[in-house]
C-alpha cells in the first residue's frame, strides 16, 4: 500500500514549524527587521537575523540584538516587526515551498492530522495561510501567543501534541533549524529536518533531513517509530 498501513498512520501525529518548512520567508523577515531598525533608529548587529532564527523576538530583542530590557518596550517593538513582515508579505507575496502542498496531501490522505507549532506570530501564520490556501491541512495553530518559553524549550511542540490528541512519542516534529530539532527531541518526538534554512550538517540531530517534504512518503514516516 503506497500510503502504508492507515490504521497504524492514523496513530501518528505530524507538527510543523512554519517559518523555513511551510514557507521560505526569510528574506521578509529580514526585511521586517531592518525596516524597524530604520523606523526606531536602532542599529542590526552584524550577523543577527541567523543568530535569532527560529528564536522568539522576546528573546531576539534584549538578547541577540540588546536593544532593549524593557518588557513593555520588547513588547511594542515585537508587535511592530510583526506588522511591517505582514505589509511586506502582502507587498512581495509569498508561496509555499517545494514539495509541501504534495506531501500534506499525502499526510491527509492517510488521516494523520497535522498542526503547526511555531515562534512565529498567529496573525503572520493565519495571513499566510489564506494567501497560499492551505488552512484546510492543519487542525489547530500553537504560535508565538500560546507558549511561554521558546525553542530549544519543547512546549511548542508539546501544546501542539495536545492540539491533535497524540502523545508526544507518537509525533514527528519537521523542523528547519537546530533549535527546533533540539526542542522536538527535548519533547520525545522524533524530527525530520528541512535542509533549507540551514545546511544538512547543521540538521544533523534529526532522525532524517530533507532537502524537500515531498521526498518523503508515508512510509518513510512510519519506519521512523518501527
């Protein structure tokens, strides 16, 4: 069966990542950054938006930028980079990546649900996600909102679990960066990374990288819990 088994699939749960797996917006969250750093006369270190990859901006703003440890200033300064990524998605567009629409049909063919469990803003995820037409795929959205410590933390993930009534051991987490993979194994979970974001080496902790979703069949997600 080119599916694998649907009775022990739909045992299974699949968590995504957002920013890296879904979609490839990097170059808008890059912009976003440099647009506020712009707008509120700050300054970018150098090297700062791979450093704060996959991290929240609570964490980004005092420590990886040290802008500032005002909690109600990280806060207004957050929300604005978060409505300048938003003007920019909506000025360049934006699409899925190679291989995701496929492999989430696959997915759902097979009745494993999937929910995203991400950093990124809901309001960022919801707005993309009715640009690119893939809201029917997902079940639920952990976001940025939902959890109180972010990645190499597992709540995220472990939220997510919850969102789709599968233990953790049963969940593969499919994530782009080292720190998401880090937290998908702090969880239990076993973790597929997507070599695109960061190179393979750096992905190296995951039961398996991928340069693209599609690459992968159902059966190659079920062999990871054999």
């Amino acid at each position: 069966m080119g599916l694998g088994d649907s009775r022990s699939a739909s045992r299974l749960g699949a968590i995504f990542d957002w920013d890296g797996v879904i979609i490839d917006s990097s170059r808008h969250h890059e912009e976003s950054w440099n647009r506020l750093a712009r707008e509120t006369g700050r300054v970018l270190p150098e090297g700062h938006f791979l450093k704060g990859f996959g991290m929240k901006n609570e964490a980004i703003i005092p420590g990886i930028l040290a802008w500032t440890r005002d909690p109600a200033e990280i806060r207004s300064l957050s929300l604005r980079k978060e409505e300048l990524y938003r003007d920019i998605i909506r000025e360049w567009g934006i699409e899925p990546l190679p291989g995701i629409r496929t492999f989430l049909e696959r997915l759902q063919s097979a009745a494993i649900p999937r929910v995203i469990g991400s950093s990124t803003h809901r309001l960022n995820i919801t707005a993309s996600l009715d640009i690119l037409g893939l809201a029917g795929f997902f079940t639920a959205i952990v976001s940025a909102e939902d959890v109180t410590a972010g990645k190499p933390d597992p709540q995220v993930f472990l939220l997510a679990a919850g969102k789709i009534s599968r233990e953790p051991s049963r969940c593969c987490v499919f994530e782009d960066a080292p720190m998401g993979i880090d937290a998908a194994l702090a969880g239990g979970m076993k973790a597929v990374g997507v070599a695109g974001t960061h190179g393979n080496a750096t992905l190296s902790k995951a039961h398996r990288v991928v340069k693209r979703l599609d690459e992968l069949e159902v059966r190659d997600l079920e062999a990871l819990f054999a």
